[in-house]
C-alpha cells in the first residue's frame, strides 16, 4: 500500500515540476533550432556567468547560451528567470553579474542602489531583445483583420465601449460584419513589462481616453485578470468576444487573430517583423554615455511602425566588473548584440534590434570594464 | 490525531502530578528515579525524553524565527506606505507615494477558504462515512486509496484544471443561479462571469476534500467497539447509530481535520491565482470575476516587485500568518470545549 503511492507522488510532482517551468516562460515554447550552427559571432572565453531576471527575454537567452557553449566548451553560463524586479534586486545585492529586466533602472534609490554595486561605474541598460505585443481577440464570424484605434482600445479596456458592433469600433472597419456581442477584456494578473509598454503606448497615443498612466500593474477597473501571457491568450481563445494583449509568439502560437493598432495619427499599422522593427528605429536613447535607456517615439506618423512593442534590457556594470568575468561578459554579450546573435531573435517571436542601435549596443558592450 | 486518554497520560512527564484535561483527580506517580512501571529509569529514555522535548523547542524557534524575519522585511514597506495598511483597498508600493493595504486581499482570502470549507466539509465527512462503514469492504480500500492519491496531486495541476477547464464551464451554473437567486446579494453579478470567487472555491474545495477525508476516515474507524455495539443494542438504526456514536466521537477530529483544510485553503497560492481575476475590492458577488488573495497576491507580483513591493507582500504575508494562527487558535478552543462537554 504505502510503496505505490509514494511512487505515484513522487511522479506528479516531477509533472508539477515541468508545468511550472512550462509556465515561467513568457514567450511560449523552448528554444527551437539555431539559424546559428556554426557559430558565426562568437569569440570564446572560458570562465562562469550567472544572470536573472526578465522572463520576456528568456527564451532569448537561452538560445544565445545554447549557441555559445556549444561552440565554447571551457564557459559556463546562466540565465534565471524570476522577473525584472527580481533580478534588479539579485543584481544589485551582487547576487548575480547582470540582470534582464523590461526596466530601465529607475532614476533614484533604485540607479543608486545598482551604482554602489558597481562601485568603479555607474550601472548602465543596454537594449537586447524587442518584443511586438499583439492585441488578439475571439470574434466569431470576423475573418478580416480588425482596425482598433488607440483610443478604441482605451476605451475598450476601460469599458467604455461594451460590445464589438460599437459605432466607433465600425467606423474604422468598413466592410465589416461585426456582431452584437458583449467584449471580454483580459489583462494580466501578475506585474509584467507586457502591461508597462502596452498601458504606455495607450499612454501616448490615447491621451484623452486612457488616464492611467503607464505602470507594470494593471490598474484600470473591470475585465479580467489572468496568470501570465498565457493565461491572458487562453481567456481570450476560450471566450467568445474577448480581447486581450500579449507577445505575438502566443497568438501565434494559439492561432489567435490580432489587430492592425492605431498610431498617433490615427493610421492603422499591422503587426510584422518590419513594422515593429521600424517602430524600434525610431526610439531615442535617454541615457548618457553607454548607457542606452531607450524612449519610444510614439507620436511617430510613420504608418509602417507599429508603436506597440516592449524592449528588454540587460543591466551590467559599466565599470567595477571581477577582471577574470571581463572576457566572458564582453563575448557573450557581443555575440547577443551581434548580427549573427540578433538573427536567433525572430524565430523565437522576437524582433532584431534595428541596425544603428544595434551598433550602439555592440559599442557599449566593447566599452564594459 | 487525539489519541486515547491513556496515551496522553503516558506521555506527560511522570514525575509531575498533571491534572487530566477531561478533569479526573490528578495522579501522582512515584519517585523521580522510577518509571511509570516503577522500574529505574534508563539512560536511553533520558536521552528519548531530551529527543523529543529538542524536536518540539525546534519547532517552536523555527515558528518565532519566521515570525521575526517577516517583521523585520515588513517594518520598511510599512513605515513607507502613505495610506492605512489595514484598510486601503489598493496594492501600489513602488508607486510614488507608496499605497497598499491588506483589506481586499485578507478579506478574499477568508471568502474564498470559507465558501471552500461550506463545499468541501460536508462531502468529506460523508466520503469519510462511506469508507469506514458503510462501503462494502471490497470497495472501501480502493476508495480509501484513491482519496489519498488525490492529496498528492499538485496544486498547480488543480489550478490548470480549474483554469482550463473549470472557468469556461461554471459560467452556466453562475448564470443559472445568478438568474433565479440573484435577489441574494451572494449570487448578484455585473452581467459577466468567469474567473470568479466561486470558480476559485470549487478549485480549492477540490484540493481540500482528501485532507479532511482522510483524517476523518482515521478517526470514524477508531470509534471504540463498544460505543457502536451499545447503539445497536438500544435499537438504533445506522444513520441513528452514526449519529450517536461515531459522530460525535469523532467531532473534535473532524475539527482538526478542517482546520488543517482552512490551512492549505488559505495559504494554496498557484492554483488560486491561476484561477482568480485579481482586483482589489471587497465584494461579496462571488460569481462576477473578482477577488483576490493574499497568497496568490504575492504569487503576482513578487517577480516585478521593486524593494518596497517585496516588503509589502512580506507584509501580507505576516497578516496571513497571524490569521492562521487566529484560526488555529480558535479551533483549537472549539475542540477543547466539545471535549468537556462530551465527557
């Protein structure tokens, strides 16, 4: 009796075990095979590295990781999950020798807190990963991709506008047979970067409608909260009129069908490759020196940028790295920031970093010391 | 769990006159150097005695240490909060000025153990009935083996379950009561249902129903012999017979037993959030999605918390532990009380 059931235990925990990593990943899926086999990019060095943080660029990591151990068997290096504020937190306490994070570091307690870890150098965010955020949405009967202004968004997800054959939302979609259905808004439970650019986007290009202000919490009243971008792209697969945002891996992935945004002017953008990375393009740097903090231009009339996407960051010490770590950090973040590594990124529902800031990054990642 | 009044007895320190908690005379037993059986005592039961008493100090530094280090991480958040800890409804610490307060999420937490406890205590004394003595036993030691495995199983798969499965599919019930009872507040809604405080509940009633199950089974089967044969002699019928017999019995373990329900109902974190639409209001219109927890609280937003967050969420986490305590406490109370009464 007690033998079998031990053994029954302990195989749903190790199930519990691969649910749960299953979960932590924000972009959906593992790593899939390299555009990289041969190891374009990669300067070896030997030695350990341990990181943590954002779980947006997870999947990023760990297919740069996999790309270079596999050609250099004398390193070792880690990625944790964890969340950015998590790995802020490790970074800063020295837990760990970068973090990823969908922040910049905040100016304040935070950047001062970072800066005395580093003690020879400030604390500096260099952009790694971009990731398009897709509106997706369950109207049955709609076949032809959706227009949503900014503003119909705000009012969307604020519930001013109530049900999917709304005036306003028929106007931009001409041709349309919208149904009278009631809209089921989703947004996530839990802190995330995907609700920081997703609210800041409504933030500028909504002014008047969204007044919430752009925050990692998801503040405004009504619709539902769900666990995750999965759990926000399983809400609005299984509910009949609902809409929700997340990376466009998962309404790839779920065969979720996803809105053309507005951008400032009111032109309607759709959501590929070249879009986003176009909109990339136009962000400014904020930080000074190598430090890279990006600001998004949103009021960009560009009709071939889609202005709502999420960057995430690695934060490193400028100065003040452990001289045997130098080589290492160098490399493999070159290798990210290089045009090979950057390559890896589209085929994980990434997008690459547009050339003239890529070139930024790979110079501030040269500049580390 | 309570074991028989000769068993405590023996326990207690035999050189030490302890008065009997069903309030018999106390007694005495003989010289310190000597047993209970009067023989001298052994090295080896100094060294059991030293054992035993070391595992309970333990258990108690272990408590006191926690307690401690969740004070000291929570001082911080608390002395920045702007606003009242206990009643804000709100969760922004690492907004300037720093707002949260414990109100929605303690009172979500109570809400949704309490609606789990009403679900899930009735069908586990009745599954606990069924095992001990009214299945045959051909069927009794699968059933009793097959509501062990399902204390096993992982909260998280409870919460995919109740995600995947359970949401979409008690949107139809919630309609169907909200309908036709909706002039109870309990059961009103906004017109929309899904990740509610009842979904929740099922969820948590579910994981609960094999614990309480379980220890009560335990208990029903220890019923002395002769208190059932003494019911079968007066003429009583079954029900007549576990109503005055093995019921009350075994009331104060199926206190216990539901006590230690309330415990993993209230602390259960993954499968909740999962599940719940947080927000941050009280509202007792348990269909419409709402609510919130303290534990699946944390689960949301430990990841992105910044110093003060993660402060905040000890916080809560420090008012989640003394509610545990409250409640342990007053279960505790309850079962000392039907013990008086019942002797």
């Amino acid at each position: 009796m007690k033998r079998p059931q031990r053994r029954v235990a302990l195989g749903s925990l190790i199930g519990a075990g691969l649910l749960l990593t299953a979960c932590g990943s924000d972009t959906g899926g593992s790593p899939s095979s390299s555009t990289n086999p041969g190891g374009a990019g990669i300067t070896c060095s030997s030695g350990s590295l341990t990181a943590a943080g954002s779980t947006a660029q997870q999947n990023a990591m760990a297919q740069w990781i996999k790309d270079y151990l596999n050609k250099c068997s004398g390193a070792n290096i880690n990625y944790g999950g964890g969340g950015s504020g998590q790995g802020v937190q490790q970074f800063t306490d020295g837990k760990v020798d970068f973090a990823g994070s969908d922040f910049p570091l905040a100016a304040g307690a935070e950047q001062q807190g970072a800066d005395a870890r580093c003690k020879a150098g400030p604390a500096i965010n260099i952009p790694m990963v971009g990731g398009p955020i897709a509106v997706g949405y369950n109207v049955p009967g709609v076949t032809k991709p959706l227009n949503l202004s900014a503003s119909n968004l705000a009012k969307i997800f604020t519930g001013k506008i109530t049900k999917w054959n709304d005036g306003a939302i028929a106007q931009d979609n001409p041709g349309v047979a919208l149904p009278a259905l009631g809209i089921q808004t989703f947004h996530r439970s839990d802190g995330s970067g995907t609700t920081y650019n997703f609210t800041n986007y409504l933030a500028h290009d909504a002014k008047a409608d969204w007044t919430f202000g752009a925050d990692k919490n998801w503040t405004a009243p009504g619709g539902q909260g769900a666990k995750g971008s999965q759990g926000v792209a399983q809400g609005v697969k299984s509910t009949a009129g609902g809409i929700g945002y997340f990376e466009l891996s998962f309404a790839t992935q779920s065969q979720i069908p996803y809105a053309a945004v507005g951008n400032a002017e009111g032109k309607f953008v759709s959501l590929t490759q070249d879009n986003a990375v176009k909109f990339l393009s136009y962000a400014k740097v904020a930080g000074t020196g190598s430090d890279l903090k990006l600001d998004f231009d949103y009021a960009t009339t560009d009709a071939s940028a889609y202005p709502n996407l999420l960057v995430t960051y690695e934060i490193v010490c400028s100065k003040g790295n452990p001289a045997d770590k130098i080589p290492l950090l160098k490399n493999f973040l070159g290798y990210a920031a290089s045009p090979a590594g950057q390559q890896e990124l589209p085929a994980q529902g990434y997008i690459s970093l547009p050339d003239n800031l890529r070139q930024q990054v790979q110079q501030a990642v040269n500049s580390l010391g | 769990m309570d074991e028989p009044e000769s068993a405590k007895i023996s326990m207690t320190r035999s050189s030490e006159a302890v008065p009997s908690p069903a309030g018999q005379p106390p007694k005495t037993n003989g010289a310190q150097s000597k047993d209970m059986r009067g023989r001298p005592r052994r090295r080896a039961d100094a060294i059991f005695r030293m054992l035993v008493q070391g595992s309970g100090v333990v258990l108690l530094v272990i408590m006191a240490a926690i307690a401690v280090f969740l004070i000291l991480q929570a001082i911080p958040a608390l002395k920045a909060d702007t606003t009242n800890f206990l009643t804000t409804l709100n969760w922004a610490p690492d907004s300037t000025p720093s707002s949260f307060g414990i109100a929605a999420l303690a009172f979500g937490s109570l809400l949704t153990s309490l609606l789990a406890l009403v679900m899930s205590v009735p069908v586990a004394v009745g599954v606990a009935l069924a095992i001990s003595h009214y299945a045959p036993r051909w069927l009794a030691g699968p059933l009793a083996y097959v509501v062990d495995l399902l204390a096993a199983v992982p909260s998280v798969v409870f919460g995919l379950w109740g995600l995947i499965y359970l949401v979409p599919s008690i949107i139809g019930p919630s309609k169907f009561l909200s309908t036709y009872f909706g002039f109870i507040p309990l059961f009103e809604t906004n017109g929309t249902y899904g990740k509610s405080v009842f979904a929740a509940s099922v969820v948590l009633a579910v994981m609960i129903i094999p614990i309480i199950a379980a220890i009560s089974r335990e208990i029903f089967v220890q019923t002395p012999r002769d208190h059932i044969e003494a019911a079968w002699a007066i003429g009583a019928t079954k029900w007549e017979m576990v109503r005055t017999a093995i019921l009350p019995y075994g009331r104060s373990g199926v206190v216990s037993a539901t006590v230690l329900g309330f415990g993993r109902a209230i602390g259960e974190t993954i499968a909740v959030a999962l599940v719940l639409s947080a927000n941050y209001e009280i509202s007792l219109h348990i269909l419409q999605p709402g609510g919130n927890t303290i534990a699946a609280n944390i689960a949301n937003r430990y990841g992105e918390a910044g110093g003060i967050g993660r402060g905040a969420l000890i916080a809560s986490g420090l008012v989640l532990f003394v509610i545990t305590l409250i409640v342990n406490f007053g279960a505790r109370a309850i079962v000392r009380r039907g013990e008086r009464e019942g002797a």
